[in-house]
C-alpha cells in the first residue's frame, strides 16, 4: 500500500509541490500569529484567553483557506492534465494510475497547505497556552509567543536553505530579517 502511495506521489510529482506549499502557507500561518502577538503587545497587551482566542480563530481559518483553496485549484489541475493526457493519448484514463494520482494528489497537497499555518499557529500559541495552564514561563506569554514565532519562521528559512543547498543559516536569518521588518512595522504603526 505504502509503495503504491509513493509511486502515485511520484507520478504526480506531488512530493515538490507539497514541500512549496507547506512553506509558503506556513510561513503566512506564522506571520499571521507574529502579527498578531505583535498587535496585542504594542497595544498594551491584552488578556491571554483573549489572545488565545483570537491567535486560535486565525489559525483555524488559514488552515480551512489553506485546505479549501488548494484543494480547489490542485482538482482543477489535475483534472485538466488528465484530460489533456487523454487527448494526446487518444484514450480513456480513468482506470489508470494517472487518474488515481489525479484523485489522490490534490488530497495531499491540500491537507500539507491546510494543516502547515494551522500547526504552525498552534505552536506558536504555546506559551499563551502554557501560561493560562499555570506553567511559568521565562518571559510573559505575548514576548514568549513573539520568540517562538521568530524561532519557527527562522526554522522555515533553515528549511528552505537545506532544501536549496544554500547554507541554512543564511537562509534562516534572512526568513528571520523578514519577521523582525514585520515587527517593527506594526510597532512602528501601533506607535
């Protein structure tokens, strides 16, 4: 089964565009949950249920856009390719692994964009959680959100940097410089 699954990911070339799509969608979902932090903190902070509430609401919708929208446009796609693949072939394919793969790929690639903002959000919101938990924390819950938003962007640009042969630690700091621009500007805005 699980050598079936990887020959339809590799015919649909679906292991690439995946990767793309967790990073792009991820870095969004971590962007989202630093700007909010962010504005929460500039404005003088706020209660961390209210936080957690709203960090949580943003989260679930970047994960529903993220499987709805790709599931949409990857369907479409497939579909389109699978139809011009007939043409060419002059043939009926939907009993093939190319329409199995027209079926499953757009599956996968929508759950990898829904699930990557939404599971990267919710670790972002961490620290909100372990402190409404009781759990000390080394710095207050909106800081700590804040740090571990910078750390989960800089780990997508490590990511990216191993993925490009690039030296990762660049990579990092330049997905790092990105959020601290991000943070500023909204504390420049707030301010």
């Amino acid at each position: 089964m699980f050598s079936q699954l990887r020959f339809l990911i590799q015919l649909g070339r679906a292991q690439h565009i995946a990767r793309r799509y967790f990073v792009t969608n991820g870095f969004d979902g971590a962007l989202t949950m630093l700007g909010l932090t962010m504005g929460f903190y500039a404005s003088g902070g706020v209660a961390t249920p209210v936080a957690i509430s709203a960090c949580l609401g943003a989260a679930v919708a970047l994960g529903v856009s993220g499987l709805a929208s790709a599931y949409m446009s990857e369907a479409a796609e497939r579909e389109k390719e699978l139809r011009e693949l007939e043409q060419a072939l002059v043939g009926d394919l939907e009993a093939t692994a190319h329409a199995r793969a027209a079926r499953l790929i757009p599956l996968i690639i929508s759950a990898v964009n829904g699930f990557a903002p939404l599971l990267l959000g919710l670790l972002i919101m961490l620290p909100l959680w372990l402190s409404e938990a009781g759990v000390p924390l080394p710095l207050a819950p909106l800081p700590s959100a804040i740090v571990v938003a910078f750390l989960v962007l800089f780990m997508l640009g490590a990511f990216l940097g191993t993925v490009s042969g690039r030296f990762w630690l660049w990579s990092g700091l330049r997905m790092l410089a990105i959020a601290l621009l991000t943070a500023g500007l909204i504390l420049w805005l707030e301010g």
